[in-house]
C-alpha cells in the first residue's frame, strides 16, 4: 500500500514541474508566451494517446503490470531530459514531456482501482482517499524543488540554463525506475495482478457512451475545467512578474507553491462540505466564484489580480473530482471506458493553454489571457446547474 501510495505522489512532482519549466523555457529559447505553452501541449498529448491503450493493458496485463509499464515510460521521459539538454533542443524536450506523459496515463488509470483492489471492499474508499492526499503533496513538492533547483531570480539563458533541468530530472528518474524495481519485487493481491483479457469489452464501450448526451457533457466540462486549471497554474509565475514589476522567477514562484496548498486545503474543505450539500450545487457556486476571480486577474491586475488568482485555486478543488464522480454516474457496466474517455478529456490542458499565450501575444499582456479560463469556469457552471436540474427532473 506504501509503494502504491507513492504513485500519487511521483506523478503530482512530474505534472506541476511543468508550471517551472515554462517560465524557464521562456527564457532558456527566448519562447513567446504561445511557444512556452507547447510546454503542457506536448506533455497533455501525452495524456490524450495514450488513456484508452492503458486502459486495455489493465484489462489484458493486470493492474500491477500496467503501473510498472507506466514507471518505466516515466523514467524514459525524465532521462531523456539529458540529451535535451546536451543538445539544446526545445522540440527533444517536448518529446521527452511526452514520454512523461504517456507513462503517467498508464499510471492514473491503473492505480486507483489498484489501490481499491489492494484491500477489503468496505476500505476501498479509505484507502482511496489516502492515496489522493498524497498527489497535491506532490504538487507542493515539484514546484519548491523547480524554484529551487530550476528558476534563478537572474534567468539563465542558452546552454547554462538547460542544464539546470538535468540534475531534478535525473533525481526522479532514478526514483522512479527504482520504484518500478521494488514494485516488480513485491508480492500484491491476486486481485491487483490477474488480467481480465477482455479488452474487447472496453472498446465496446466507447460507442454507446458517444450516444449519452448528458455524459458527453461531464466530458466537455472536464476539457474545459483541466484546461483553466493547467492554464492558471501555468502562467501564474508569469502574471505575477508582469503584476508586480522587480519579482523574480524564483520569488514568483513560491506563489505557485502556496497555490497548491490552497488547492489542497479546498481539497478537504470540499471533501467536508460535500458531505452535506449536493456536489452539483457546491460545485456551481465555486464555478461561479471562479469566473468573477477571473475576471479581476484579467481586468485589474496588480497585486490585485495576483491575489485573485492565486484564490481561484481554492474553488477548483473540488471540480476535477466532482465533474468525474457526476459523469460516471448510472453507467455501469460502461464505467470502465467512461473513466478512460474521461482522462482524454484533460487535452483541455493542452489546447486552452495554448489558447491563453496566442491571446497573450496577441494582445501584449498575459492579464488577457484570463479571459480563457473565466469563460471555462462558464461552462463548468452551466454543466453543474443542468445536472442539478437533471437530478430534480
């Protein structure tokens, strides 16, 4: 339970030390705010290939198998972060974020019901949770350990600041392929290591879920939910530098870091009020909060807009979760390919991110590009409140 537990946490690390390498790209190539956001692209690609193969091999390899697979793509990725940088490539970093990436699909898909599986069925739910508190931890971690290895409050340019990737990502590689070692050592329940051998019914799946509408909607929520997350957390360092002038990279990202923490503490507190309000409920009002904290980071700016930013990550705690728990309701025997499809959706991460520099280009600002993620928290609040009036219909 202790070596599956730690998944959570290595792939909290891998997703938001991506927030450090676009500000450090930025000026590592000299990259635009658009070409600095490829950085999620590459690495949300990933994500999007390669959700329905991990979902088959649980099916024909067992849950064990399938994480082991996904440590040793993980690895993979983060080694190749040494000839990047060796050969001072913007694209072999992307490819190798992408290699990441596919390895962490493999990961969450596998992992949770891993964890359930590992244990009576009355704890599943306990152990769940416990697993999941440790990905924020995560989070918290990769960003402190980027502002401290990575960022300089002088920014690196060339072949100097390359290099300074290569030391935190050989660290987790070496992690994380020992990791896989100990895993492939350890004795697990029958039930974490049997295969199903019945891809065939996961792919079965995908084209009666495209005839549920009121699914589909959980899916494009989630697009448009991941894509705000990612793109906040994305260009926060970045705002902040424009919001208060004199800030470094550094300085700057330690607001990335107290972000994650309010995003794990909305964790809780979310986790506590749903256990008493209506998770479609809850969930418009903290969309609706979300798009107002948008709107000022986008419109006042400033100290201002850099506390309201910082406070969005309190409200989408509970979104990510909630938008999955709602979409895969009454499913049943389609609850298998409804999660994959699900995962896919997190693309958002990718395009909207993408989106929020083209605008800041644009437009000459990054408070522009805020402007997304207000409009996403939109349709995250138009999905809450149709499936509050589904629930009462």
């Amino acid at each position: 339970m202790v070596l599956t537990t730690g998944l959570f946490f290595l792939w909290g690390v891998a997703n938001n030390l991506n927030d450090v390498l676009i500000a450090h790209f930025r000026h590592v190539f000299s990259l635009t705010d658009f070409q600095s956001g490829l950085v999620q692209s590459a690495f949300y690609l990933g994500y999007f290939c390669f959700a329905i193969p991990a979902a088959l091999a649980a099916e024909r390899l067992g849950y064990k198998a399938t994480v082991i697979l996904g440590l040793l793509l993980f690895g993979a990725g983060a080694l190749l972060f040494l000839p990047a940088s060796i050969q001072l490539s913007y694209g072999f970093f992307l490819f190798a974020l992408f290699v990441i990436a596919s390895g962490l699909a493999f990961l969450e898909t596998a992992a949770n019901p891993m964890v359930a599986a590992m244990g009576p069925a009355e704890g599943a739910a306990q152990r769940l949770n416990l697993a999941q508190a440790f990905n924020p931890l995560g989070s918290i971690t990769g960003v402190a350990l980027g502002a401290s290895l990575i960022l300089s409050d002088a920014p690196q340019q060339g072949a100097a600041g390359a290099a300074a990737v290569q030391l935190p990502y050989l660290a987790i590689a070496l992690i994380v392929l020992g990791w896989a070692v100990v895993l492939g050592l350890t004795r697990f329940p029958r039930a974490a290591t049997e295969a199903s051998h019945g891809g065939g019914s996961v792919l079965a799946g995908y084209g009666a879920l495209l005839r549920r509408p009121r699914y589909l909607a959980g899916v494009a929520a989630q697009f448009f939910y991941v894509g705000a997350q990612v793109g906040i957390w994305s260009y926060l360092i970045r705002y902040a530098q424009q919001a208060m002038p004199g800030i470094g990279a550094q300085k700057a990202a330690w607001l990335l870091t107290l972000s994650l923490a309010i995003f794990m503490i909305g964790r809780f507190v979310g986790a506590a009020l749903l256990a008493r309000f209506d998770g479609a409920r809850l969930m418009a009002l903290f969309a609706g909060i979300n798009i107002a904290l948008s709107l000022v980071a986008a419109l006042v700016g400033g100290v201002v807009g850099v506390v309201a930013l910082v406070a969005t990550s309190f409200f989408m705690s509970i979104m990510y979760p909630t938008i999955f728990a709602l979409s895969l309701r009454g499913l049943g025997p389609l609850t298998k390919a409804g999660a994959s499809m699900i995962v896919m959706a997190i693309i958002g991460g990718a395009v909207l991110t993408m989106a929020m520099g083209l605008l800041s280009d644009l437009s000459g600002t990054i408070r522009a590009a805020m402007l997304v993620p207000a409009a996403c928290f939109a349709v995250v609040l138009l999905y809450a409140r149709a499936m509050r009036e589904g629930a009462a219909a």
